[in-house]
C-alpha cells in the first residue's frame, strides 16, 4: 500500500506557488483612427490584394469612410466606419463599370474585436465575392 501520509487534502487543494511572476500585459495606446487607417490598414491591404494579383489598388480615406479603386478604376468600392473605429458599425458598398451603387450593405457585425489583418481579411473575402479577382 503506498503511503499517502504526507498528502492532506489541504495539501492537494492548495495552488502551487509560481516560481516566475506573471506581468499583466500592458496595452498599447490605439493610434489615431485616421492614422491606423493610412499607417496600418492601407499597405496591409496592397500587400494582400498584390497576393491576388491586384496591383493597382488605390486606397484612400476620405473623412471617416475608406474608398478603394482597382482594374484600372473599372471598379470600386467604399467601406464607411461610423464610430471612426474598427470595432464600431462599418457599411460596405460597391460599383463596376461607373454603375451607381444602389446596396449598402452593414460590413463585419458579428466581430467585436476587429484588428487590421481581420479587417483586410474581410475587405478581400468581400470583393472576392464579387468575384472581382
């Protein structure tokens, strides 16, 4: 029979004490939104449209609302941020050819945490959807 005499079940109930200390993550300041967008969110976006073939993408913001341009402007599409925040409502709308739009659609409602890679993410599986590239 082995012997469990040293064991108590306070023994067995008690956490054993780290022998690193754990350091609360610090939180970087969010930037700006309109400098997130232009330093973050617009080379990200090249990069992963030139991925796909695209290498004429231009991308400018435009007050609180992205506008994007590709296939030598034939076509285009707007993605407006309404709490100038990732996290907050955005609307997507798109046009070919120099068609009016005529659908604004509501852009990523499911996610509360949106960071840029999940935000192009989105941006290109949109327009791929469109069957743009």
């Amino acid at each position: 029979m082995p012997s469990d005499a040293n064991l108590t079940p306070e023994a067995e109930l008690t956490p054993k004490a780290s022998t690193k200390a754990k350091k609360p993550k610090e939180e970087k300041p969010e930037k700006p939104f309109s400098q997130m967008i232009q330093e973050d969110l617009i080379p990200v976006a090249q990069a992963a449209f030139a991925k796909r073939g695209v290498t004429d993408l231009q991308l400018t913001l435009d007050g609180q609302t992205l506008v994007g341009s590709f296939g030598q402007g034939r076509r285009s599409f707007t993605i407006l941020f309404a709490e100038q925040s990732l996290s907050g409502a955005k609307f997507f709308s798109c046009s070919s050819d120099g068609v009016e739009v005529s659908t604004v659609e509501s852009f990523m409602i499911d996610e509360r945490k949106v960071d840029v890679p999940l935000a192009v993410f989105y941006i290109v599986q949109r327009l791929y959807a469109q069957q743009w590239f």
